[in-house]
C-alpha cells in the first residue's frame, strides 16, 4: 500500500484548476476528509448546483476534460440469482433467455466497432455457462486481434473462474455492491449473502483485478441515511471506481409498482463519490436517461468520467432488461453528442491501459477503514 498525501482542494473559481496537479496516476489522491452528508444526498435547487459544480471540478483537476470511452456487449441474460429489483431474475419466466454466440461479437467487436471505443465490458446475468462458452473464447479472440482493454461484469464466481478470465485477458472486475446495508441486501434478494458479495470484492482487488464497484439509489423504502451506508461501504473497499443507478421500476419484478428513484439521489451521489475520491473511474450511466431526459449529460456535469456505449447485437439486446423493457440504448452518435455538448473530449488511452500504467507509478486501490465490513 502505497502512502498517500491528501490534497487539499479549493473550489471557489476554475482558474484554481491551473495550479492543481495534473497528472492522473501520481497518487491515490483523495480530497481531504469529505464524506457526504444526508443533506448532500438530497440537495436540490442551489446547494445542489454548488455540490455539483464541485463535483465537476474535482473531476477536470484529476482527468482534464477526458472521458473514457467504453463499449458493452450483453452475452447473456440467463442469471442464476433473483434481484428484485431486476428483470432478468431466474423467477421471470416470461423472459426470453439467450446466450449470444462468441464468434459473432469477436467479429462485431473487431471488424466494427467504433473507432472512439478503447475498452469492452463484457456483461452477463450470473451464468457461468456463458462465462465459460462465450466470454472466455470473445477474450481470448480480442486478446489476440486487438489491443482493447477488457472488463467483465459477471457476478460472483469460483475463484477458479476468476483466474481463467484474467489469463484470458481481462483486467477490470466490476461487480456491485448494490445495497450498502445487509438486512436491506437481503431484503431485495441481491446475489449470495452481503458480507460474500464484500469477500469477493476483496479477493478479486487482491488478486490482481482493477476492482469498480456500485450501487442503487431511490430503491422503495430507501431513507437519504440508508444511502449514506453505501458511501460507507464504497470507501472502505479496495476499489477503483464506483457506479451509482438509479432505481427504475423494472417490469415483470416484485418491485414493478414501485417509485422510481429521485432523481436528485443519484446524480447528488455521483456527485459525492467524486469528491470523496476525486481519483475514482465514475460512470454515466445509460439508465440515467430514464429518469430525466437529459440524466446522462448531467450525470457527467455532476463529475461521471467515464461512458459506455451499447454494442449488443440488436436481436438480442431488448431482452437484456436489468430495468424496464423499453430501454435506452446508447449509441456511439448519443454518447459522442452527450461528450460534446457537456465540453468534454473522448480520451484517447483506454482505460485498462490507464489503470496498467497507475499501478506502473506505485498506485494501487486502497480502502479506508470506517464502518462496513
Ligand atoms: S441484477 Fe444481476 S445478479 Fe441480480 S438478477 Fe439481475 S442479472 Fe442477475
């Protein structure tokens, strides 16, 4: 672990960004001692502005006006788990099932994708089948035919499972927490137990992955303190970044009739991670749009860095419905508009390139000892 000199961070104009540290992998850099408050997860109006200009400024002091450019492939919606709070729970019955075929995406992926994508994240319900006979084969073949950086979001698998994705060539785990709270964990039916979901976040840090974790925010009966607890849990895990979504009723789930979530909780909690861990990879995420028509601009006003756009194959893609069946699908040409219309830039380096070379200056994701276990 290496030892870090906390920051101090001055907010009040843009030109104080001139003399802040440019580099972005000299230090595990956090701002010195924010932790949100309750008041900050359900700010409106001024304090909101404030809170997320704050937010954006952090952010363009740590990555300049870079966003990584990210693309998603969906291989698989069979999942052996049963989130409420997803429609691609094993008690969905209604759903489709279908298991994508690897060549097709290794030709997708290498003979046209856009060319602003840098990385593939390579997602799935909790299937080890698809792990096994779609998504080791797809890595292995970009592994050999390309030089994208590759991230998997998969579930909780054997250790065993673990290595083989890393062998093939994966670097970067993402795997949510989704409810920083163990009764509440249980309640909603996330994977496994809480404390397991936390132990494999653990041993994947620790075996080499570059970790990014998340959770949801405006789940029914969720309390502006009960989002406090995932902050709590956010920080003290080895991570690399973490992605906030934002509760959205999803069809055919035993939460169908809920609220959707505020949509002032998950952009003030984007807000937030990013000034608790100014160093962070943040996403803006597509289900942001659901909420507000223009969620996904303002997610990376209010200090998102990174973007994924959607390269599922069509025919499958509308059965992938983690939230509601009519989704919005993230072009190249939605994200690449959302970039420029917010000032900012496509990143030229990936982002697997980005984390190889922090580790290469000494920097690894360190985890600050309050609270959650
Ligand atoms: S959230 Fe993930 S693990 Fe849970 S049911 Fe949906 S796909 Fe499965």
């Amino acid at each position: 672990m290496v030892s870090e000199k906390a920051t101090r961070i001055c907010f009040q104009t843009d030109k104080c960004i001139d003399s802040w540290p440019r580099s972005n992998f000299n230090s595990g850099v956090r701002s010195e001692d924010y932790f949100p408050a309750e008041a900050d997860l359900a700010a409106a109006g001024a304090a909101q502005m404030d809170l997320h200009r704050r937010a954006a400024l952090a952010t363009r002091a740590r990555f300049g006006r870079e966003v990584f450019v990210r693309a998603v492939v969906e291989v698989s919606n069979f999942c052996r788990e049963n989130c409420t709070y997803c429609g691609m729970r094993r008690d969905n019955r209604e759903l489709h099932r279908f298991r994508a075929r690897h060549e097709q995406l290794a030709e997708l992926l290498i003979q046209h994708r856009p060319a602003s994508v840098t990385d593939i994240n390579i997602q799935a319900g909790e299937d080890p089948v698809a792990v096994r006979e779609v998504v080791l084969p797809l890595i292995r073949t970009l592994r050999r035919e390309t030089s994208l950086g590759v991230s998997v979001c998969l579930g909780t698998l054997s250790p065993e499972l673990y290595g083989e994705l890393q062998s093939a060539g994966a670097s970067i785990y993402i795997i949510k927490f989704e409810v920083g709270d163990a009764a509440q964990y249980k309640k909603f039916e996330a994977p496994g137990t809480f404390a397991e979901r936390l132990r494999h976040i653990r041993l994947l840090a620790e075996t080499g992955w570059n970790v990014s974790s998340g959770f949801i925010a405006g789940l029914p009966g969720q309390t502006p303190g009960d989002l406090l607890k995932n902050f709590e849990v956010a920080r003290s895990l080895p991570l690399h970044g973490c992605s906030v979504s934002p509760f959205i009723p999803g069809n055919e789930t035993p939460l169908a009739d809920g609220k959707p979530a505020n949509p002032c909780w998950p952009l003030n909690s984007i807000a937030a991670l990013r000034l608790m861990r100014p160093d962070w990879i943040i996403p803006a995420v597509s289900a942001l749009n659901l909420m507000e028509t223009d969620g996904y601009r303002h997610g990376l006003r209010a200090g998102a860095n990174l973007v994924t756009m959607n390269l599922t194959p069509a025919e499958v893609r509308g059965d992938y419905v983690i939230y509601k069946r009519d989704r919005f699908i993230m072009t190249e040409e939605r994200v690449l508009a959302a970039i420029e219309a917010e000032g900012l830039v496509p990143s030229d380096g990936g982002l697997a390139d980005f984390y190889r070379r922090r580790r290469a200056h000494g920097v690894v994701a360190e985890a600050v000892s309050h609270g959650a276990n």
